[in-house]
C-alpha cells in the first residue's frame, strides 16, 4: 500500500509492508520456499551480486518474512530488521554480531534468564569481558563503562520485576564512549515505548509474546538503522542461520493486525488486577508501571504511553504460598509464557530464572512469593474472582 499521508500504528498494523503477487490476494501470501529459480545463469550472478533486486534464498531473505520486517520498521520507526526464529536469537544475535574478543560489555543485571547467561556465561567463553550492574543507576553505568566497551544492554521494564531503566540517560552514557545501546522493549511493546526516539541503537523483540499473542509460534526481530545492519548483523545472520519460519512470519504478520486491540484491553485489565491485589491481605507487595507507587514513576511518566500487561506480586508464605495460590487459580494458566491473549501466571524463582544463582535472585527482588502474571483477553471480572478465590488458599 502507498499513501502520501502518515499513516497511524493500528492502519500500519493492518497494511504495512505488504506485497501482493499476481494473483492479488487480500491476506499476505505464505511464501514456504527455500530457495527460488533464474530464468538464465546471467540472471542468477546478477541476483547473487546484488545487481538485480530479488530473493536468493529463504535463509537470507523471503517474500513473507520481508512484509514482517517492513511492517515492523514501520511500527518501531526503524530503518531495517531482521527477522529472527525466536526471541533469544534475536537477542543473541544482536550482541554477539558487533562484538569480538576483547571487547567490554555492560549489561543491567535485571535480565530474562538466558539473557544473563548470555552475559555472564556465554560471552566471557569467547574472550568479551561483561560487567553487571543496577540498571537503575546511572552512577553505576557510568562507572562501568571502559574505554573498551562496546554494548550496553537492558531489559525496560524488567522481566520479571517489572523495575524501569531510564533509557535516555543510558543512551546518552553510551554515545559519549560510542558504545551501541540494545534495548528489549517486550514488556512495554512497540505501541507503549519507543527506544530509538529516546537514543537507543538496536531494539530486540520475542515475537512469540503480544505479536503473536495467542501462543502459537516463536519469533524474534532485530531492529535499528540500515548502515548497523549491513555493517554488523548481515553476515553474522546470513551465515550463521537464526533465520524466521515464513509460516512463523504469516502469523506473526496476523498477530500484528490486532496488536493495539489486544494490548489496549490487556492493560486494562492489568491495571484493575494490579489495583485488586494491592488492597488484599495475601499480597505482601505489588509492582505495575501503571501506578503512581511504582518505584520509577516517574521516569515512566517520561517515556512510556501506557503501564504494561503484566503484573508482578509476592503473595505471604513464601513459596509454599505461591504454589498454593497458583494451584488454586482455574482461569488463569500457570505457564512461562506471556503476552497471550489467556492469562498467564508463572514463578520465576522455579521457571524463567531458576539458574540464576539464588543469591543473584534476591538481589533483584525475585523471591520465593514472587508471581508474574501476564493479563490475557478474559472478561475482567472473571479475572478478578478467580484471583480472589486462589488468594484465599493463601490466607
């Protein structure tokens, strides 16, 4: 589609990027090829050299994933993407691509479980040193960075204590040294927060959350300016294959279209949850970005639009609580997963950051009573009953 007038998210969310075949199809097409034919040898090296525009092979680039990176460059305000087979390649990938040994990283220690084991484990391995620190204090990313530091790398708001990074200040410390600053913006969505308006150089997303948003694929996306790409993450991705599903990108393309409706009535529903729990007796503490008591208010009021569709919680007694309650729970789902349109709960400390060092964990405020619940499309009084009820095994 073109238009000479800026179009909003929810009209790019329904007709971004697309392309149609001969056929003018009105659903995007699935292009499920692997590689794709010449008419001559001529046309072939041409393709190859990049004389000729046109795909090579499903690998590189794809018809069907292409609509999905487009689209998504429309939404993040991004030049170029990358689609990626799931959330942790696109992580992966956009750190490991621009570093080598030697190197200096700075990460917020507030990190998905496997991101951190990025961090600590896997980059240390090939010789890049890391530093962990409290994202919420500048003082200590100032501290941290080295003449040799290329990356700096943070979760806004955190998984899964919802803590909130303020992202303009951390740019700022980045571009001062020429570090590139990576942000995952899956808690707050493209729709709530825009990391590239507030400095950010790369944006990374598990598509397998609110994009699909009805749990039924993996993908991951990578985006930032044209010359990044090209300069830093094409060969990484062309030769080391975390390429997305032509299928996974047609449903994710799907998922894009309901994107705002789904999110809008998510958070809703978040936010009344978030205000149940905050008066019930079983609840020892509360966290949702949303609220004026968030810790980080303030810098929330600055650069996100909307509170988030997750809430995170610590119920009394500890683990022992925490399963009673979540075992007592009928509507919502006890699974790892978030951004579905089921409500879904999960306990970090047993699920998503089991590895993380028990010490680490309660550091970051994960404790044995901890629950992240992830609100899903369910009527909202059903929600709250049912939480109602769970709580009362607590109690």
């Amino acid at each position: 589609m073109t238009t000479k007038r800026p179009l909003r998210p929810a009209t790019q969310l329904v007709h971004g990027g697309t392309t149609r075949s001969n056929h003018g199809e009105t659903s995007e097409a699935i292009f499920l090829t692997q590689g794709f034919v010449y008419d001559t040898s001529e046309a072939a090296e041409r393709r190859f050299k990049g004389e000729d525009e046109g795909f090579v092979y499903s690998r590189y680039a794809n018809p069907t994933t292409d609509m999905f990176e487009k689209r998504m460059c429309m939404l993040e305000g991004a030049e170029d993407a990358r689609a990626m087979a799931s959330g942790m390649a696109a992580v992966s990938t956009a750190l490991l691509c621009q570093v080598q040994a030697g190197d200096h990283v700075v990460a917020a220690k507030a990190l998905f479980g496997s991101c951190r084991w990025i961090i600590e484990k896997l980059m240390p391995k090939y010789g890049v040193e890391t530093t962990l620190v409290d994202g919420r204090d500048l003082q200590a990313w100032e501290g941290a960075i080295r003449k040799n530091t290329k990356v700096l790398f943070l979760e806004s708001p955190t998984n899964p204590t919802l803590e909130v990074v303020d992202i303009a200040a951390v740019a700022k410390l980045g571009q001062a040294v020429g570090a590139k600053l990576v942000v995952d913006n899956v808690f707050a969505t493209p729709l709530f927060q825009k990391p590239l308006e507030l400095g950010a150089d790369i944006v990374v997303y598990s598509a397998t959350k609110h994009i699909d948003g009805q749990g039924r694929c993996l993908g991951g996306v990578v985006l930032s300016d044209k010359k990044w790409i090209d300069e830093n993450l094409q060969d990484y991705f062309r030769h080391t294959g975390p390429s997305m599903s032509p299928f996974n990108a047609w449903t994710l393309l799907k998922g894009l279209e309901t994107l705002p409706l789904r999110v809008r009535q998510q958070t809703e529903s978040a936010a009344r949850i978030a205000d149940f729990l905050s008066g019930h007796k079983a609840v020892t503490k509360l966290i949702y970005p949303g609220r004026k008591d968030h810790p980080q208010a303030a810098i929330i009021a600055k650069q996100m639009s909307g509170g988030s569709t997750l809430v995170a919680f610590e119920v009394a007694g500890g683990k022992a609580g925490a399963f009673r309650f979540q075992n007592g729970l009928e509507i919502v789902r006890i699974s790892n997963n978030l951004g579905d349109a089921k409500s879904l709960i999960t306990h970090p400390a047993t699920t998503t950051h089991k590895n993380v060092a028990e010490e680490a964990r309660l550091e970051l405020g994960i404790t044995d009573g901890m629950l992240r619940l992830s609100a899903g499309l369910e009527d909202t009084d059903d929600l709250l009953e049912d939480l109602d009820r769970a709580l009362a095994a607590v109690s």
